[in-house]
C-alpha cells in the first residue's frame, strides 16, 4: 500500500491585534510572545510525530495564525529545520507564510527568501479602505497592492489572497472592485 503524504500546520496564535471577526484561536498581545517556550513546545512535538509516522513524507508546511508572519526569522528557521529532521520532506514539498500585507515589506519578503518558503498567503479581506477601517486592520489597499509586488520581486511566483464576502455594508459593485482588482495582481489563488 502507498504512504500518503503529511501537511503540517504550524499555529502562531498571536497577533498585534485581534480582529473583530476572527474566530481562531488567537490573541492580542500585550508584552512580548513566549516564542522561545512556543517554539521548544512545536519543536518536541514535531520529534514525537516524526517517530510516530516513519517513513512518510511531509508535502506542505503551513504556518497560520494569529499572525505568523510576527515571528521571528530565525525561530521559523529552527522550527522548519526540526521539521525536516523529524518527518522527510517530499521532493516538492510547499511551505507556506501566511502574513498580514503591512508586514510584508521590501526588506521582510527579501528576508522570506532566506528562508525555504515557496508560498505567501496574504490576509487581504478587502481593497476597501473604509471597510478595511470598520475590520480593526492594521493595512489599507495601498499596502495590500504593495505587499504583491514586494512579494513578486523577492521572488515569490505562488501567492494567495485572503478575501472576504458579505462584509457589512457588501454591494455587489463593491465586491465587484474586490474581484477585478485581485485578478489585476495576478495572484494565484
């Protein structure tokens, strides 16, 4: 019988600010995060896993949230490592950062390359500046634009946007305006 491949799903559950319509288990901070205890607990657990699936091979890697793209470079590093000396990785295998788009600036997505990440899943919602506004996010369609393009020139050829429907106050033309302008950057999903 054949193996079928793992994904691994990483939750950093912390974030600057926890929007209103969030259902996930994350929290605003308030102080620094515990990422040193967080990232020995993912690390052990990994090493636990790794024995319990031998021979199977890992085929993505995501890290949601909360915000993970607040961690810090070198605890992801260290976390995709002991991923990989823990469960195999799959030739092909698809590491994904899902981050919000005022993190991801021009010197943020040329560090993302240092790392092995092949996927950026940005949390978007809206082009709408006003709704973006009523939502508590901490970006507005300008840095959401730029935040693509950042992505593009550090290298980054599979992008996914996050967009929500039936905001409060949804028109179809509003919606509309969502559509055209994420099909207009040519992101992948």
């Amino acid at each position: 019988m054949k193996e079928l491949p793992l994904s691994l799903y990483i939750h950093w559950p912390w974030c600057l600010k926890k929007c209103p319509y969030c259902d996930f288990n994350s929290h605003g901070l308030r102080g620094p995060a515990p990422e040193a205890l967080y990232e020995a607990a993912i690390i052990e657990g990994l090493k636990e896993q790794g024995a319990r699936v031998q021979r199977r091979k890992l085929k993505s890697i995501f890290f949601g949230g909360g915000t993970p793209s607040l961690m810090a470079p070198d605890t992801i590093g260290r976390i995709i490592e002991a991923a990989d000396r823990s469960i195999p990785f799959h030739e092909n295998i698809e590491i994904t950062l899902e981050a919000n788009p005022d993190d991801l600036t021009e010197k943020y997505t040329a560090m993302l390359q240092q790392l092995p990440f092949n996927r950026i899943s940005m949390g978007i919602q809206t082009f709408d500046d006003a709704t973006l506004k009523l939502l508590n996010r901490r970006h507005d369609a300008e840095q959401a634009v730029k935040a693509v393009h950042h992505c593009r020139r550090a290298g980054f050829n599979n992008i996914s946007i996050d967009l929500i429907y039936g905001l409060p106050g949804e028109t179809d033309e509003r919606w509309k305006r969502d559509l055209q302008q994420a099909v207009s950057l040519g992101v992948e999903h």
